[in-house]
C-alpha cells in the first residue's frame, strides 16, 4: 500500500530554484515520487511513498522551511504506486490562472472547514461555483454547483467576466468556490476579490479534506473526484474510484466507453475518437506497446505526462 499526500502553499519564496534543487536532492534520498511545482508563489504537488514514515520525512522538510510550516496536506493510499517517477520544476505560477496581478500570497477569500462548508452552501444567497475543469466536473461535484466548463484554470477569468454579475451581486451573494485539494479556488478567491465580490469564500483543503472529515451520510457530493495521478479518481472514502483514463485525450472514461468501438487502448476513447489523426493514433499504439512490453519486462515505463492540479 502506498500513501499519498496532496499538497500545496501560497508563500512567497525568495530564491526558487535553490529551494527546487533541495526539494529535489531530499525526495530523491527519501525515494519519494510524484510531482512538485515550486514557483515566487509558494509549492504545490502530489506526491507518493511506500510508507507513511518516508512521506512525513518529506513534508516536514518543507514545514522546515519558512513560511511553510502550515502547509495544506491531504492524505490517501493507493494499492499501487500512483506515479512513476519523481518531478520537480520551476514555474512562474504554481497553479496557471494566467493574471499575474493576481497574488494569493496578499489577498484571498475566507476559508471554509469542511465542517462549516454543508452550512454555507446550502444558504439561499450563496453562488457555489467549481472552478475545476469540465472533464472534472463530469464525473462529479457538489449538488448545485455551477460549471464555468473550462478545459484549464486559466479560462477561469474569462468565464466569470461573461456572467455579468452586477454591483449588488459583488456586494450581497456569497461566492462559494472549490475544487479538488484547495489551490485553484484559493487563487480564484484572490480574482473575485480583486474584480470587487464582497462575501468570497472557499473549501479549506478542498474535495479531498471534505471527504476525509465529512461522513458520507452527511455529504453534499455526488459521484467520485478527479486526481492526477494513475488512480484517475477516488471516492468519498478516499479508496481508488471506478474511472479509468483515455491516454489519448487524458479524459475519464467508464467500462461502458471501454465497450464501445470507438475505443482503442492507450490510444482512443469514444470522446476523442474523431478528433485525432491516424497518424497520430499510430503514434499512441506504438507508445502502448511499448508500455505493455516494459510491464512484461517487470519496469516502469514513463508513459502520458502526469499532471498537478492545473
């Protein structure tokens, strides 16, 4: 069994690539995998170890480090490693919202504990906006929730200039804002805050820290959550979800789509089917078999990039 921590954390770093190259040099000796992005704004990843003993050694290397002692943690297991390899890069944003005005290390909404978030969102006057991606919303949300049916967090802006809202609007609606560990609403807490919204607020820790402290009786989702990672989604009890991902076109996809014609292995699914070229079909099957030939040999083949909360 395998652990897994989701991370992150708004806090301005002065030397970036030195804390990348610690970072680095630290997981490598703990045998840690997974991915890290460490930018001026703070860190943010997934990261996984065959003990719980190893993963703690690693995040209390970051708490070491100031400014990051409260980092935001979220725990889940895996029966496989979720990740091949270990990545660390360096990026101007941790999360790509696109605005670089936009600084959460300054100004963002109000946290919400998973234990206060049922309450709010079941107000008359809250707009509960998810500020995932579409195929994230997809296979679930909270009840209620709107879609800005994005493709990558930095259309997020564009989708709520669109809405309209009006100067009483920003002053009297609560704006209640999640998504799957608690950066990108934070981030989008610093926009709605910068574009005048008065009552902003967002879910502490995010999906995955309401599903560890909220019981699933007493849950306001519905379906499995979205993760980077090779277990593609997990559910409220945090174990390993139903969906498995087109690597194709990196969408989940159901044992119904696996059924269809329109599936290949590796290559397409039923949602991007029509949208590649035999050339480039040819090119994920020749990248299939060379996965399933390094499985054969018993070794970890890189496969489709891995991604982090983006």
């Amino acid at each position: 069994m395998y652990k897994v921590a989701a991370l992150y954390k708004f806090s301005r770093v002065l030397d970036p690539l030195m804390f990348h190259n610690e970072i680095r040099i630290k997981f490598k000796e703990l045998s840690i995998y997974g991915t890290i992005l460490v930018g001026q704004e703070g860190i943010n990843g997934t990261i996984s170890a065959s003990s719980k003993e190893k993963l703690s050694l690693a995040l209390n290397f970051i708490q070491s480090k100031k400014g990051f002692n409260d980092l935001d943690i979220k725990w889940s297991s895996s029966l496989k490693n979720p990740f091949v390899r270990l990545k660390v890069k360096l990026k101007k944003e941790i999360v790509t919202i696109g605005d670089e005005s936009i600084d959460p290390t300054k100004t963002v909404g109000e946290y919400v504990e998973p234990k206060d978030w049922n309450n709010l969102i079941e107000h008359q006057d809250t707009i509960i906006i998810d500020t995932r991606n579409n195929y994230e919303y997809s296979i679930g949300t909270f009840r209620g929730s709107l879609n800005p049916k994005t493709t990558k967090f930095r259309e997020f802006p564009k989708w709520i200039n669109k809405q309209k809202f009006t100067a009483k609007d920003k002053k009297n609606k609560k704006i209640a804002m999640f998504c799957t560990g608690g950066i990108r609403c934070e981030k989008a807490s610093s926009l709605m805050k910068k574009q005048g919204f008065e009552n902003v607020y967002h879910l502490k820790g995010g999906i995955l820290k309401y599903f560890e402290k909220i019981a699933k009786d007493e849950s306001r989702w519905e379906g499995e959550c979205f993760v980077f990672d090779d277990r593609v989604s997990v559910k409220h009890d945090l174990s390993e979800g139903t969906y498995d991902m087109c690597h194709g076109c990196r969408m989940p996809i159901t044992s119904e789509d696996k059924e269809s014609q329109r599936y290949i292995r590796g290559v397409a699914c039923p949602n991007c089917f029509d949208k590649t070229s035999e050339k480039q079909k040819s090119r994920y099957m020749s990248r299939q078999k060379q996965v399933d030939l390094a499985k054969k040999r018993n070794q970890k083949h890189i496969g489709p990039k891995e991604e982090v909360f983006n």
